[in-house]
C-alpha cells in the first residue's frame, strides 16, 4: 500500500463547477498537508497548506482534512479553464521534512 | 515570496554524454534541496535530499554514481546526470525548503532528452 493515495484522474469538468479533488494516507504521523498545482511541463507550485485537521479557505479554494480518516481534500469553486492542471497532495510528519507526495489528479476544466 | 531558480529547461544530448541541471534558491538560504524525477502522467519521484557542505543522500534504487549532486553554497545545488542514456530521458525538478515560508518551492523543472 502507498503511504498517500491519490486518484490520477484524469477529471473533466464544465467551466463554473464545483471540484473536489481527494487524498488519502495511511501514516497516521503526517501532521503537515499540502496541495499543489502543476502546469504542463512545469514545476508544481504551493496552493495550500494545512496543519493537522480542519478546514482552510484562500479565494475559491478550500482545503479539508480529516486526521480521524486519513483524508484531505481540495475543493475548487466556481472552477475557471486557467485551473486546468495536476493537482498533487503532499504530506509530512513535520514541517518542510521528508515529504510525500499523492500521484496527482490531472484536472481539465472546459469552456 | 521564496524563489527557485532551475536552468536549463531543456536540453537535448548525446548517449554517453554529461549533462548538469542547476538549482538556484535566490532569495533565501536552502541548507537543503531535493530533487525529483518525474515521468509522464506520474507524480514526483524523490531522487535524492542534498544537504550544503556534505554528501547528499540517495533514496533506494538511485544511483549515486550516475546522479552526482554537489550543494556547494547555500543557494545553489547541481544535479549531474553521468553517461546518460535514453532511458535517463526525463523531467527533472528540484526543490528547496524555505525556514520563512510553508511547504516546498519547486524549480521549474528540466526536460532531459538523451538520443
């Protein structure tokens, strides 16, 4: 079993939708969550970060976590094509050490 | 906010040849640096943890002596790639960690072309 599970997709949804991308983890000593985006042939950069369980919004993005079911989770609302990326989910037992990565959900957002 | 800068983006070289990837960290001091190998369509796989004025450490099944890593300064780690070969053809990021901000700041990544 992996130590962060993510579907890879790929997710297609209309411009205006709600997204909810998903992780989950079996390593209960990850207290350090992240989400981040890719663009093709890029290098991923941070959208959120989150210490242990709860929610965290910044704009039209909310991310979840749920420590007691090992699952996080990265809501997107009102989802623009700009957001068309991977999205990987990151996690670590502390802060900026030995972190793992999910295998990214390849998200498509259409006009 | 923290920068990585990581040169060149792209490159195209000869089966048996060296290639060096530079990752520069330019508005903060990265004690350590990552890099990462990343296949189509795959997540980011953790090649190696550099650590300024020591070896870098190597996670299982990479070899160290094909991917040489020096972090000589504060702000810069290179990724060597010796005697490439085709199956070494790949997109290659680093990453450093910044004490002031949260999470890790990516280079822009290197596609390797070995023909």
């Amino acid at each position: 079993q992996k130590e962060v599970e993510q579907d890879p997709g790929p997710l297609s949804v209309p411009e205006g939708a709600i997204v909810s991308l998903n992780c989950t983890y079996s390593n209960s000593a990850f207290q350090y969550f992240m989400w981040y985006r890719q663009y093709s042939r890029k290098g991923p950069e941070l959208l959120m970060y989150t210490y242990s369980s709860g929610n965290k919004e910044d704009g039209r993005f909310t991310a979840q976590v749920d420590k007691s079911s090992k699952y996080i989770s990265l809501f997107i609302r009102d989802s623009q094509p700009s957001d068309s990326a991977t999205y990987l989910c990151a996690m670590s037992k502390m802060d900026n050490n030995d972190m793992r990565f999910g295998a990214g959900t390849r998200l498509t957002v259409k006009p | 906010g923290a920068v990585v800068s990581q040169h060149p983006s792209r490159v195209i070289c000869k089966s048996g040849t060296s290639v060096k990837i530079e990752c520069r960290s330019l508005d903060f001091q990265a004690t350590t640096m990552f890099w990462y190998r990343q296949f189509p369509k795959q997540s980011l796989m953790l090649m190696a943890t550099s650590n300024e004025g020591s070896k870098a450490t190597y996670e299982q099944g990479v070899e160290k002596d094909k991917f040489l890593i020096n972090h000589a300064s504060l702000t810069l780690s290179t990724l060597t790639v010796t005697s490439a070969h085709p199956e070494d053809s790949s997109f290659y990021i680093c990453s450093a960690s910044d004490t002031g901000n949260y999470g890790y700041t990516f280079g822009s990544g290197t596609r390797l072309t070995v023909v």
